[in-house]
C-alpha cells in the first residue's frame, strides 16, 4: 500500500483549506489516511468532517483527525486553569448573556448527533445552560480559552504601577525577565529585553518576546477534541524559540508476528504489551521509540522482512525470528526461536539470555547439586523433540563435549518427532533434559513426574519462556515435591519476587511488577522483552546518531554492559594476529550469572535456587579415562591383587585394632583465627516422643541420625560430636552451614517416615499445650490434612546457626576436634529458642555471606530477639528452608544447656561428666538399674558394654567413647545407669498418658532426687498424705571404689525448664520438705503434668506460694563422697531432711 498513511495540512483557515480536506476525505486512495493540522484550522477541519459524515460520505473513525495546539482542550483533567477558566467565562455568559450560541450551530449539531454528551434541552437553569454550551461547542470553548489567557495576561501586567507611567514604560515592563502563572498552572515566560554576554551567561533570556515554550497534539473523539497521551513537546526554558532544537531521531523497534505459529504468535503480542506496559509508567524523552509488527509465516517471513526494511526504517528487530533467516544489518537482540537452537555466529544477533551451549555445560556443572535433589545416578536422558537430523548430531557433540568436561559419561540422546509428544521418551529414576518441550508436552511432564518419585525434568530457558504459562499452570496444583523436579536455567532476577530485597537489588522490578499489574502478567518473557529494549536504548545512547551498525559497533567496543543492576558479556568479535597465528572471536551472548532453579522457586520465591549464580566459562576438556591395559600388564595386576589381598587380610585386625578410633578430620575447621560456623541440631519434644511411641522412636533416630550424617559429608562439614538426639556440626563457610541446615529441614520433611503416628503425637502435644495455656496458638495442630503434608511429616529438628572465632582443641582420646568459647554457646542458645523445624541464624552468620549467597536465600528477618544469659540483643533471621510453614514465636525465655557447660577441658573428660552424673539412684530407675545389673551380671565387664549398645541404639541413649582414664566398670556403670533413667522417665510418661493426661512439650513430669522420673507414683510429692511407699528391694547397683576421671565434682544451674508439677500443699512445716529436682531432658522440651486446665492453674497457684524453686539445680559429685539429700518428691518425707538417704 503506497497511499499516503498521513496527510499534515498547514495553511490559513479558508475556502481552499476546506475544498482540499473533502477532497482528501472522499477520495478513496486518501480517505483513510490520518489528517494532522494546526490549531488555526481546528475548526474549519472539525466542521468539514462531521459535514461529510452528516452527508453520509464518511463513517468517523476517532482519531482519524488531530491538531496541535499551544493550549489544551477543556477535556483535559488535572489542571487548574480550565476550571478556573470555565468558571470566570460560566458567569460572564450568566451575567451578560451577551454570547450567541446560534453563531456556532452548525458545530452543536454535528456534536449532538456524533458526541458523547446527547441533546439537552434548553432549561431556565443559566448554569445548565453553560455546561451545555461548553460540551456543544469544542472549537468555539478553545477560541474562548485563548483569549481568555490572552486577557489575564494583560490583566497581570497592569497590576505594576511603575508600568503606567508611560507607553514606554509599560513596553519596557513587559521584557523585564518576565514570567506570568495564568490560573495557577499554566505559564508564559520568561520574556526578555536586549541584554549583554554576562547577563546571558548568568540565565537571563535575551531578546525574547515569545512565552511559550510547550505545544500539544489533540485528536478528534466522537465530535470531542483530547490529548494525545504523552504527545507533549517542549524545550528548555532559556530557549526563547525553537529554531535550534530538533526533534531527537526515534529508535525503530520491528517484531514479526508469525500468526502460523500459536506459540510465536503469543510471543509478539506478549512483547507488544509488555513493552506498552511498561512503557506507561517509564517515559524516554531523551530517545523516542517507535514499534512496528509485522504479520508473517514462516514460508514467507524472509521475503516480508527483506521488502519491509528496503521501503521501511528499523534499527531493532526484536521478538521471535527462525533458524536460517538472515537479518543482516540491523541489531537483533535476544532472538527467540521456536525451538532452542545454537549460537549463530553473526555479528548482529546478540544473546542476552543463557544460550543453549550455556545451559548444557551448566547442567554438568551442577550436576551432582542436581543429582541431591532426588538422590539419584548420574546418567542423562536428552530427549530432543522436532529436530532435524544435522542440527540433532550438532546439539549433541555439543552434550559430549559438555559431558567429557566434567568426566561424566555421555548422555543417551532420544529424537521425538514433532507430531509427537515426549511422554513416552522420558525414563524414570534419571535427570531427563527435553529440548522444545510444547505446550501439548506439558501435562505428559506432570504426569511423569507425579509418578515417579526420583525422575527430574530439564527444560532450558528459552522453552520456560515460550510455555511459562501452561507450565505454572500445570504445576501449581501439584505438590512441591513435584515443582522442586522441574528445573531451568535464568540470568533474570526472579520474576514472580516480589520482596523488599530484590527491589533494593534491583530496582526495576518493583516498575517491572507495577506496570505489569496482576502476578499472572510476572513472566520470564515480559521481563526478557524490557531487558531487551532496555539494552537496545542503552546502546543508542552511546552512539551520536543511533542505527543499526553504530549500535552493535559500540557493543563489541565496550564489551560489557550494564543495565538496571545487570551485566552482559564480554562481547568480542574480530580477529587478531599473534606469534601462533591469526586468532579470531566470535563472542556474541552475554548471559551472566545464570542460575539454576525449579518451578517451585517461581510459585513460592521464598525457596531457595538450587545453586549459587555462576558464569559457564565453556572450556571444554576431553574425559579423563584410564589407559588400556597389555594382556601382561592385565596379569601381573592380577597377581598382584591377589597377594594384596592376602596382606591386607592379615593387616586388617591389626589396622583396626591400632586405627579404629581414628576419624575423618578433613572437614574439621582447624585455624583458630578463622570464623567457624556452628550448627546445633535438636528434635522437638522427643522425650515425649519416646514416652508415646517408643518402638517407633528408635528406627525414627536412627534415620534422622542417617539423614543429618548424609547432609554433613555432602555440603563438606564436621560432625563434632552427638549428645542422644543432637548434633553439633561445625563448617568452614557460613554459605554451607546455611544449606545444611535448610537442607536437613527439606530431606526430614521429604523423608518415608513409614508411619503418621509422630505428626499425630505432635499435633496432641500442641492441643494438650493449647488446653492449658488461653494465650497459645498451636501452629499447626488445626491445619488441613493437605496443609500438613505440605510442609510437616515426621520428626522436627530444631537448628541454629552461628559464626565466630573458637577455641580449637584436638583431643587425643576421641582423635576429634572440639569447639569451645561464646562461639559454641551462641550456636547452643540460637537453637534452643528456635521451634521444631525452624532454622534461625544468628546475625553474624547472616552477615557471613556474601551478597550473592544472602540474595539465594530466602529468609525472613525476625528483628533483635533478648537470650537467656546475654547481656544484648541479638539480631535473628529466619532461613525459610520449606516454604509455608508457620512457627511460634521464639522461646527466648529458654535457657540452654551449653557446650561449655557439658564439658572439661577435652572431649573424653565430658563424656566422663555425662556419664558420672547419674550419682547414686533411687526410686524406679534404681529398681531398673538393678534389673539390669543383675541381667548382664554373668558376662565379663568389657562383654556387658557391647551388648549394652543395642539397647542404648533403640532406647536414643548417647554412648561417648570411653576414655583411657576411665575404668571400664565405671563406663559400664554409667551407660546402664543413663538407660535405666531413660526407661523409667518413658514408663512414667507412658502411665501418665493412660491415665488420661497429657504430655505436653515444654512442661516436666515430678523427678526424683536422681533425676528419675517415678512412673509408679501419680502427682507424687511430699505432702500431708504423704506418697505411695517405695517398693522394697530397690537398691542401687553396687559402685567401683576405684579412682576414675568420671568422678568429678560439678554444679549447674539452670533456668526452670517449664511449668514443674509440685506437690499438694504441706499440712504442716513439719511434714514441709525442700525438693531437689533436675532438669533431665534432650531437647530443652521437658514434660508438664496433667494437661487440664484446672491442674495448670491449680499448679501456678502452688508454684506462687513458693512450693517448689523458680530454678532447676543439677548436682555432680564424686562418687567417694557423702551429701546431705533432701527426700524427693516420690519419697515419704521424714523428720529430718539431713543425712544419707539409703534405700532400703
């Protein structure tokens, strides 16, 4: 089409003006053509339109007439000086009556038959009667208007006496640097005498007699003249005319439309109002841009395109193009294929985003992070679906060579023809890596997945882009375990990430997500489709009359670029002669930073990326193989094994005899002027656990145990050492104890538990709690079932991290290395406030990482938080590591039990502590003792503790290695003794719970003097009616009098560990005893008694009158001494509390 798209009429309103515009508007090679003019033929323009129309010769078409104008129409919103215009000129008609409405007939009857307003009758309203006349009459209210500001100018002037003085004066007045607000937005100014260099160079405008320094572009709407959204122009106000200011030259955009092609097609209309969008709410007033579409098919887009840049301008061709067209001369950034295809080696296509060879090379990279995921093998499955036979052997020497980098085998590659989909080609329990996956794809990936339970699924960047809708779409339904197998590759920040810190980042994500409106709208494409033409404008600024060549020129020449918090390149392309030869380069992608993260990230920001940004250097290397061997060589290699193996037959007894307390201490940080980072691990409520679900309990530690073990050689850290159910870990970096710990949450939650019985402990637990406590919200007991599974399954390991410097020791016992000082007590106090399945980091392991590390990780800052035995406030953030899950509020009224305080001056010595603690036994856990003493009584002491072990392994009682300094009747003496304990306080939790109570995490059941807890004797205490009797019989074991390192004095003090059940209240003093009680517990958790409220009010009440102490004592003394002990609350009291309280 060669006719004229737009005709600009400029002239003197007259008969030839008018004869031309029905020419022009009747003549079919013109008549759709749009008409631009001045504000002088405004009105001449108006009425030969809607008289044709009227006539019936044309149909309007809005916007089909336009005009500019100094003025703006009385349409236009948010100004001051129209109303106050049609308010002074409303009354002036109301007053005077002196305006002749007749005199514009024609105009009022084109805009009651073609305007918005309708006809209005006459009334006796005069104000009625006003806004008619403004509605009916357009041209004739911008004549008005006009004048109107051509009268408060003169009507400012002569407000300044001095002027009236003399024509003279009045002229000379006027060009005083002069500046006049008309209605209080609307200027004209400066105006200016004939004035000297210096004045110039100090601001002034010279000879100016123009105010003016603005104009406008209105259209014609239904019969109502508007403005043109963002159609202003002006130019600096020192500029008195425009004579030397130009219009800057606009930068082309050209996006094809291939409308035989849905997914290519969505493409283009996705870069058409992403870019409109966004385009709203950022102006480039410096650089005006233009976009043109251009509807093609794939069978004859070349042909288009080329005739439609030899007869059009275009600097940009953006959006979709496909394999094999030529583009030559004009920048063509991010290209989008149907399918993902290799680099293509011309100048002016650049790659923005990860390319195909990019994320091949990073998916061996990351290979074994990937394998985690689901713990599977190493072997690939590349399906390649729709490509043709040389483009498939290309991509796959490509997955080689990528392969053989990182010695891992090549993967086994699967062509799908296009008229299929990839259901039937994907393997389970493999990483299968699908190239021009399409939307019919999508549901067989779902279903694949759902049904196997290990199976991953790659699909790289430039088909998320394409099929990011149907994808989340499918996925979101399913469950997270689902989303976290569907992985891709980006260098974009993340799209759906909508927090704070990714807009301080980034700050062209809260515009991105503003301008986008809805979360249905944050997609890859749209953010992809503004980093382009954010990239291409940059490139034009850099170039001092922007086009196509000088544009990529000043990419090669910089190299890299930076655009809103991103980087691009290095960008090379040329050739240079070197003493080896001529080298050239051909460097066209840019992608930096490329991360590697599943869907599930996309829907919940708060989950992790799979691993830290990364740049792929794509170095390849051949594969690593082992050299093939001569039949000779094969022999004497087999001779050899076999006599090895006979040596090492002989040698093996001897090695672990000498070498089987040895341990890994590869990982064990050793500098002790270097940070460490410490990771403390307890399972919530597990002494509540083991009352409930003591068979359960045992497999249950053992996996967990597994589990933690797992994780620790995985992320490179150091198991220091195990407390029963806890774990305190040390790691070199900060970065790898954060993804342990977040990763020690997913693997428990993702964990076959084989039962439902521990979640339904927990959520009794928690209702019990909430009974007894108005102010207790239980966080997840009144979830849904489906909201359970989401985020909870199994047992809940509370963590806390913390990095400092320590005190370092090896000891030569255990043959590990120990942690000691504010460091390790910090990491203790953190994880004792934290909440089963919570992840709380201190602020200076936050602080540890690094920005990148910190920005992959989603976390949620819990603010300054006051610890039990802290004299300041410690800053806390919590690592989101499952999204969804709600905690209760930290327990900063625990007190922890510190690393310092459980040991001497090594290892061995506080395994010594541990086990000497357990002094002389009374009540049930004595009778237990003896029990078992008397079972394992005939087998030699050194026998007695190996058959010990597997009770110790199914009860969860800590075994620390013996030290040399240690007898082994003592170490024998003090793990029956922790056993008998542990089974006595699971007996006493188990009766209570059939008595209708509760157990409760945070509260503690009556203990005995010994720390056992008497499962014989209900409330238990020392009261008027005195306790039940204790059997007889229950002696304790006999001791070794022999000197030992374990017997060792030592005083703790603790804070009160819950709410402690106390005894009735005493008839008497006299029957009043003082009760020492302990603290004895593994997660800081302890029991409560009877969870009823009455019971917990009836409690409050005794522990108000001072029945029992606010703080729990623990008392170690050596075993050679006597000490005074008070009865406990499972003994009758007796006169006198003084004494050596034997068992009878």
């Amino acid at each position: 089409n060669t006719y004229p798209h737009v005709i600009i009429l400029w002239g003197m309103p007259g008969r030839q003006v008018a004869e031309f515009l029905r020419v022009v508007l009747t003549d079919p090679r013109t008549s759709s053509a749009y008409i631009m003019t001045c504000f002088p033929l405004q009105k001449i323009a108006f009425q030969v339109y809607y008289d044709l129309a009227m006539a019936g010769k044309l149909t309007p078409v809005d916007g089909q007439l336009m005009s500019s104008a100094t003025s703006f129409p009385l349409t236009q919103p948010n100004t001051t000086h129209i109303p106050a215009f049609r308010a002074e000129m409303g009354k002036y008609m109301e007053q005077t009556g002196r305006v002749d409405a007749s005199l514009w007939a024609d105009e009022a009857k084109a805009v009651r038959e073609y305007g918005p307003w309708g006809h209005e009758p006459p009334s006796s309203d005069s104000a009625a009667d006003v806004r008619r006349f403004f509605n009916e009459h357009p041209n004739a209210a911008n004549l008005m208007l006009t004048g109107w500001l051509t009268g408060k100018v003169i009507q400012l002037t002569l407000v300044q006496a001095r002027w009236m003085q003399s024509s003279k004066t009045y002229r000379s007045g006027l060009f005083e640097q002069m500046r006049y607000i008309i209605g209080g937005d609307y200027v004209l100014g400066d105006y200016g005498a004939p004035c000297n260099p210096v004045a110039a160079f100090l601001g002034a405008v010279c000879y100016c007699n123009q105010g003016g320094r603005a104009a406008i572009v209105s259209k014609l709407d239904s019969a109502v003249w508007n403005t043109i959204e963002e159609s202003g122009f002006n130019y600096v106000q020192k500029d008195c005319y425009s004579t030397h200011t130009s219009l800057p030259r606009p930068l082309h955009f050209l996006t094809l439309v291939f409308t035989d092609d849905a997914a290519l097609t969505s493409t283009a209309l996705n870069f058409r109002n992403a870019i409109a969008a966004f385009l709203k709410i950022v102006r480039f007033e410096t650089r005006p841009l233009t976009f043109s579409y251009l509807n093609v098919q794939r069978t004859t887009a070349q042909a288009l395109l080329d005739h439609q840049l030899l007869n059009y301008t275009a600097d940009v061709v953006a959006g979709a193009i496909t394999k094999g067209m030529r583009v030559d001369g004009y920048l063509v950034p991010a290209p989008v294929y149907p399918r993902p295809h290799l680099v293509e080696p011309m100048r002016n296509y650049v790659y923005l985003m990860p390319t195909l060879e990019q994320q091949m090379f990073l998916l061996y990279e990351n290979l074994a992070t990937l394998r985690r995921v689901t713990s599977i093998g190493s072997g690939v499955r590349v399906v390649l679906h729709g490509y043709a036979d040389d483009e498939a052997s290309s991509i796959t020497a490509v997955l080689y060579r990528s392969a053989a980098t990182f010695n891992y085998n090549n993967p086994s590659v699967v062509m799908v023809p296009s008229t299929k989909t990839v259901g039937s080609a994907l393997v389970r329990r493999q990483i299968n890596f699908v190239l021009a996956v399409t939307a019919a794809d999508v549901a067989d990936v779902v279903d694949f997945l759902i049904a196997d339970k290990s199976a991953i699924v790659v699909v790289v960047f430039d088909d998320l882009a394409l099929h990011y809708t149907a994808l989340v779409t499918a996925l979101s339904s399913t469950p997270a375990s689902v989303q976290a197998r569907v992985i891709t590759f980006t260098n974009l920040p993340l799209w759906s990430d909508t927090s704070e810190k990714v807009y301080l980042d980034f700050p062209l994500m809260q515009v991105f997500h503003y301008a986008m409106k809805v979360p249905s709208n944050y997609t890859p494409s749209s953010l992809m489709n503004i980093m382009t033409v954010l990239l291409a404008i940059e490139l034009a600024s850099m170039t001092p009359e922007p086009n196509s060549a000088a544009m990529v020129d000043a990419l090669y020449r910089n190299g890299v670029m930076f655009t809103e918090g991103m980087a691009f390149g290095p960008f090379n392309w040329g050739c240079k002669v070197t003493s080896s030869g001529r080298v050239c380069l051909q460097h066209n992608y840019g992608a930096q930073s490329i991360v590697m993260l599943s869907v599930q990230r996309m829907l919940d920001p708060r989950v992790p990326p799979l691993a830290a940004p990364m740049t792929p250097s794509l170095v390849y290397r051949p594969r690593v193989a082992s050299s093939a061997l001569t039949p000779a060589e094969r022999n004497g290699i087999i001779a050899g094994v076999v006599l090895l193996v006979v040596a090492s037959i002989a040698a093996v007894g001897l090695l672990l005899y000498c070498c089987m307390d040895n341990r890994d201490n590869d990982a064990a940080p050793k500098d002790g002027d270097e940070p460490v980072t410490l990771v403390f691990t307890d399972i919530e409520s597990s002494t509540a656990l083991w009352a409930v679900l003591p068979q359960l309990m045992a497999d249950a530690i053992v996996a967990h145990h597994r589990v933690i073990r797992q994780l620790i050689a995985k992320h490179g850290c150091y198991e220091v050492k195990t407390v029963g159910d806890s774990f305190m870990i040390a790691c070199k970096s900060a970065h790898s104890a954060v993804r342990l710990a977040c990763e020690i949450q997913t693997k428990l939650l993702g964990h076959d538990w084989g039962t439902v019985s521990i979640d339904a402990a927990y959520r009794e637990f928690e209702l019990a709690r909430a009974d007894a406590d108005d102010d207790y919200v239980p966080p997840t007991a009144r979830l849904s079932e489906e909201e359970y599974a989401a985020v909870w399954c199994g047992l809940r390991v509370r963590v806390g991290v913390h990095t400092g410097l320590c005190d370092i020791r090896y000891d030569e016992v255990t043959k590990g290395y120990d942690y000691y000082g504010d460091t390790p007590n910090m990491a203790a106090r953190t994880e004792a406030v934290a909440n089963g399945g919570q992840v709380v980091a201190t602020e200076t392991a936050w602080w540890a990482l690094s920005n990148e590390e910190r920005a992959g990780a989603a976390h949620t800052a819990m603010g300054r938080q006051g610890l039990r035995g802290v004299p300041f406030a410690v800053e806390m953030f919590q690592m989101d590591a499952v999204p969804g899950r709600r905690h209760a509020a930290l327990r900063t009224e625990i007190e922890a039990i510190l690393p310092d305080e459980t040991g001497t001056e090594t290892a061995s010595s506080a395994a010594g502590a541990l086990l000497s603690s357990v002094g002389t036994m009374s009540g049930p856990a004595a009778g237990i003792a003896l029990v078992l003493t008397s079972c394992f009584a005939p087998y030699p002491v050194a026998q007695r503790v190996r058959e010990l072990q597997p009770l110790l392994s199914k009860w969860g009682v800590g075994a620390p290695p013996r030290s040399r300094a240690v007898s082994e009747e003592d170490y024998w003496q003090g793990l029956m003794n922790r056993l008998a304990l542990r089974i006595a306080t699971v007996s006493q939790a188990r009766q209570r719970m059939g008595n209708g109570g509760a157990v409760v995490a945070g509260d503690m059941p009556d203990v005995g003097a010994g720390g056992a807890l008497n499962p014989l004797v209900g409330g238990g205490g020392c009261g008027a009616g005195g306790a039940a009797p204790r059997p007889s019989g229950m002696t304790a074991p006999p001791r070794s009098e022999e000197p030992s390192a374990m017997r060792e004095s030592r005083l703790f003090r603790r804070a009160p560990l819950g709410v402690l059940p106390a005894s009735r209240a005493p008839a008497s003093k006299k029957e009043s005893c003082s009760a020492s009680t302990i603290g004895w517990r593994d997660d800081v958790m302890p029991f409560t008694g009877p969870a009823s409220r009455r019971a917990s009010e009836e409690r409050n009440a005794r522990r108000a009158s001072g029945s029992m102490s606010d703080e729990v004592i623990v008392v170690r003394m050596p075993r050679g001494l006597g000490w005074p002990r008070h009865p406990n609350m499972v003994e009758p009291c007796s006169g006198h509390a003084g004494g050596e309280a034997s068992l009878e």
